[in-house]
C-alpha cells in the first residue's frame, strides 16, 4: 500500500494537531512543521517524496507562498493547496492546485481538509522526485 506524504504547515498549534490528526487517521504520513524553517528542514531531512503541501495561507509575500517557491526549487513540481486559510482570506493564481479549494478556514472543519487534500492528490499526475 502506498503511503502519501503531506508537508503541513500551520502556526496555529491546535489547528495544525487537528489537522494531522485528520490526516494519519486517512493513512497519510504527515510531515508537521509550526513555520517556514521547520519545513524546510524537515523537507531537506525527508529522503522520500513529498506529495502536498498543506499549509494556512496563499497570500503573495507571506511566508507560507515564499516556503513554497524555496520548496519548489528543492522539490520542482511539488504542488500546494491552502485549505486551511481562513475564509476571509481569498485564494491567489500562486496556488499551486488546479482546482478550487474551498478553505477550511476558522473553525476548522477536518472533512473540508480531507477533501481538498483527496482532489489534489488524485489530480496530480506529474511525479515530484527527491533531489539528488
């Protein structure tokens, strides 16, 4: 059985708990960082392939759409979806997902986060590699 990797990215330490535990009990390993250098690192550490990045933002400049362009030299062709963004906060063409993901948002609803992450999984077809 293959066993999809999820780089999840939150600040929010509740939000990112629920997050995760939403994600292993759908049998995806989850990769868990509180900011941009956390990922990072555990991106550089991770030796196999990361399917997603699900993280709280989308907006241009902050850190979560920087960490995903410093991810994508690292890791070309890794995709994002944002479906933990609040509500309020809408979804930029920077997104990495070529459907629209409704946020989670505040509160945070586990189903809509687990939908998200099923769509753009089964909508991936190119395969992202580990650096050599």
């Amino acid at each position: 059985m293959k066993v999809e990797t999820i780089l999840l990215v939150e600040d929010a330490g509740g939000k990112r708990k629920l997050a995760k535990q939403a994600l292993e009990r759908s049998g995806y390993r989850v990769l868990e960082a509180a900011n941009t250098a956390e990922a990072l690192f555990l991106s550089d550490r991770h030796a196999g392939v990361i399917h997603l990045i699900v993280s709280a933002s989308d907006d241009a400049g902050t850190a979560d759409a920087r960490l995903a362009d410093q991810l994508n030299l690292r890791r070309p062709g890794l995709r994002r979806i944002c479906p933990l963004a609040k509500a309020s906060v809408p979804l930029s063409p920077r997104t990495l997902t070529p459907f629209d993901a409704r946020p989670a948002g505040d509160p945070f609803s586990p189903d809509l986060l687990l939908r998200a992450v099923k769509t753009a999984l089964s909508t991936h077809t190119q395969k992202v590699r580990r650096p050599v």
